[in-house]
C-alpha cells in the first residue's frame, strides 16, 4: 500500500503555490506580445537565473527552492524551468543524467522548439564561474551564459549523459542556439571578420562581446592570437575602436571563455 504524503505544513503549500503562481505572473508580464516558444524560452531561462541563487539549502531539490527560497540546485532549475515552459505551452522534459570526470549527477530538461528537440540548462546558465579567464574577478558579472541555451548537441553530450531509465527525443537542430540566432557563430575565423564583428556589437552599445566558433582549430586560433599571443595585440585593436567610440583615453576589458563550448567572450 502507498500512501503518499507531503513534506510541508498546509501553510507552507499556500506559501510556494503562491510563489509560483507569481512566478507565472512575472514571466508572463515580461513576454513581447506574440512572442514564440523560443522567445519564451529564452525569458524563463534568463527569469531563473535573475532570480534564483544557485546554492544548496533545504529546499534545492525542487521547485519550491527556486519560487519560494530563491535557492536551488540543478534538480530546482530543472524543475522551475518545467513548471514555467509548460504553463507558457512549450513543450519540456524534466532529464536526469551523469556529469563527465565526476561523480555528481545533473538535470536539465529538453524542449521542444518548432519542431525539433533542443537542450535547455538553465543551471549552468547561472554558473558565470565557469568561465575561464580573468573576466570571473569581476564583482558582478556583467553577462548570463546563454551558452547553454539550445546548445549544439554534440558538444553539451560531452559533458552529460541522461539516465536510460527512459527514452528520450534526440536532440540534434542548431537552429535555436543563441549564437546562430544572433549571427555570432562563425564557420571559420579570419581577423578582420571577428573585428568587424567585435565592433558591430560595440557600436550597438554593447558591453559585452562574445562569439563561438563550430570548428575547434579555429576556436584555438583565436584564443592564440586574441589571448595568448604577447601584447594581446588583436584584442587591443577591439579596445582602441571602443575607446574611440566612448572617447576615453583607458579601457579596462576582461577576457572568458568556455573551451567546451567553444566560446569566448569580452568584457569591456
């Protein structure tokens, strides 16, 4: 015989119904009139990770820790992330898995967008420590991680694997990752393609310049020519035109990348 039961008093089941029916307000309220399953997409994953802190406590592994406590782990945003997609219509599994070279498990969850499966990790996307380079000093980081929204299949595959306890769709479209959306996804790196591009982005007032690379060499290039290589000269080039544009006389720029994604991103 099961009987089921819950861990929480009954006011404590108002508290974090409450706290997710405004979770639902709040999305909702911050959606464009007519915006499509990836739009909204994009505006639970950027509404968890500006409100939620990823941290263990009490109540990480559900739901309640992210609507209620603002706290959670990976089992938290997967969970919020189900919860918000499916009220909003889109399509979402909720993915339990194993993480590659350790021995913590994961979850995330799958969506599915115009058709085809996509990856949606919100927990990682709330992770800016897991940049490499000195851009994680800064106090505050200046950017969310949209890199592991809709992320290139083959590359988030590398680093987690979901549980065979039950099928799941294949992911494998690339038509929603942020990058190919946004035109900063480059098939090969020559210079003056990715400073036209770093000065496009800097021209429309961003702050933060970040691109990625489908081929691995040209991903290495890159961070040869643009981080390694003495002087940082090309990077300088990209600080100078941002100086020009502001009138400055001294910029101070942060470099972070994702090698497994191959991404990279600039600061300013």
């Amino acid at each position: 015989m099961f009987s089921p039961g819950y861990s929480y008093t009954d006011e404590e089941i108002r508290e974090i119904q409450a706290a997710a029916d405004n979770a639902c307000q709040e999305v909702s309220a911050l959606l464009p009139e007519g915006a499509d399953d990836y739009e909204k997409a994009k505006t639970v994953y950027t509404y968890l990770i500006d409100t939620a802190e990823y941290q263990e406590s009490e109540d990480d592994q559900s739901m309640a820790g992210i609507f209620w406590k603002k706290q959670a782990v990976c089992a938290g945003y997967a969970g919020a992330a189900q919860y918000l997609l499916e009220y909003l219509g889109v399509p979402c599994i909720y993915v339990e898995g194993s993480t590659a070279g350790s021995t913590e498990g994961h979850a995330w969850n799958i969506i599915l967008l115009d058709g085809d499966y996509y990856y949606f990790d919100a927990t990682n996307g709330d992770q800016p420590e897991f940049l490499e380079g000195d851009a994680v000093q800064l106090a505050e980081p200046k950017t969310i991680l949209y890199d592991y929204l809709c992320p290139f299949p083959k590359e988030y595959e590398m680093t987690y694997t979901p549980s065979s306890e039950f099928t799941l769709p294949e992911c494998t479209a690339t038509a929603k990752n942020f990058y190919v959306l946004n035109e900063a996804c480059f098939d090969h790196y020559d210079y003056q393609s990715l400073y036209d591009f770093c000065c496009m982005r800097l021209d429309n007032g961003a702050a933060v310049v970040r691109f990625k690379f489908r081929d691995q060499e040209d991903f290495d290039e890159v961070y040869r020519q643009w981080i390694q290589s003495g002087g940082d000269e090309y990077i300088q080039d990209v600080a100078r035109y941002y100086m020009g544009l502001y009138g400055i006389s001294t910029v101070e720029y942060h470099y972070g990348v994702l090698d497994n994604l191959k991404t990279m991103y600039f600061m300013f």
